[in-house]
C-alpha cells in the first residue's frame, strides 16, 4: 500500500486541507454522518489516494470515490446526506442519465446501475428482450364466442327454413287432400242424386 512517505509534504498539506478537508469539517455536507460513521479513516485514505494520481482529473476521481463511499455508508447508517455532491463538486454518474429507452439510473457510489423498463435489459438498457404481446383476454373471448355463435345460428337457420318448407309441404298436400275429398264428395253426392 502506500506510505505517507510517497507523498512530498506539501501534497500532504493540500490534501489534508483542501481536497480531502470536506469529509471532516464540522460544517460541510457529511457532519450529519460524523456521529454516525467516523471520517478520519475515509480522509486519510483521501490524502493518500490523491498522493497516488498525478493528473488532476484522475486525482479528482479518486476523491469523489472516496466520497462517494463515505456517503453510501452514512446513507446506510441512516444519516441523510443532502446536496453532498454540490458542495464537492464530484458529479453524480447518473447525471447524464447513461441508461437507455427509458431505464432508470441508481447511483452506487462512484458508479452507477440501470434498472431497465420491460422490453430492454443489458448494462445500459440497450439490449432488445422479447417479451410476450400482452394478453387480451376481451378480444379472445369474442373471438370464441362468434366461432361458437356463427355455426349454432346458421343451423338453426338451416333447421327453421326446414320447417317452414315441411310445414307448407303438409299443408299443401292437407289442402289438395280437402279439394280431392271434395271432389269426390261432390261426384259421390252427384252420383246419388242421379
């Protein structure tokens, strides 16, 4: 690991004081949490995280890291943390909302996960899912009952236009039995009469 012999003594001083200060001051954004979870350690791993990177932005990501860290831990102890980025300016990576068609970005610390809407999953929301149509259970049910309904309907139809036609044909034949009957009836009365 590293000593605070790699660090010279004036990164030291401006680690301690300026950079890392935050996690400790009585009045910044983590005094809620400072009964809560202790900030020395956090700010001794800051100050020498920050001796580690020479580059500015590597050095600034670093402590954001381990601010992010502290703050998930008070978070988790219970303490509410408001506006903690704000006053650190360490950007939140949900910020530019890297989840996609609609997913919704967690910040964990210094990273982040999507928590993606139906249809999409992956990293970043980006992955096609197949998901089955909705059910709709109004447009099965009608089409059950019509391929019930239509074949009874044209039955009794055909069975209703059977009857009719049977009904006529007797009728018919009773009619033109009567006329038969009375024409014989007639010849009968008019051979009697002779």
């Amino acid at each position: 690991g590293l000593h605070v012999s790699e660090c010279s003594p004036e990164q030291l001083a401006s680690n301690s004081t300026q950079a890392c200060r935050v996690l400790v001051d009585p009045q910044g954004p983590f005094a809620a949490c400072h009964q809560t979870v202790a900030p020395e350690s956090f700010q001794e791993h800051c100050v020498l995280d920050l001796c580690s990177a020479q580059d500015p932005r590597e050095q600034e990501k670093l402590r954001c890291q381990v601010l992010s860290w502290y703050a998930i831990l008070c978070q988790e102890a219970g303490a509410a943390l408001a506006g903690w980025r704000d006053h650190t300016l360490c950007e939140s990576p949900c910020l530019r909302n890297p989840c996609q068609n609609d997913g919704q970005c967690r910040e964990q610390g210094a990273t982040f996960t999507c928590r993606c809407d139906v249809g999409y999953g992956g990293d970043l929301c980006t992955e096609p899912r197949d998901v089955p149509p909705p059910r709709k259970p109004a447009s099965n049910l009608v089409a059950v009952l019509l391929g019930l309904l239509v074949p009874v309907v044209v039955v009794v139809l055909a069975m209703t236009r059977e009857c009719i036609y049977r009904t006529r044909r007797k009728r018919e034949k009773t009619q033109e039995g009567d006329r038969l009957a009375r024409l014989v009836d007639t010849d009968t009365v008019l051979d009697c009469a002779c």
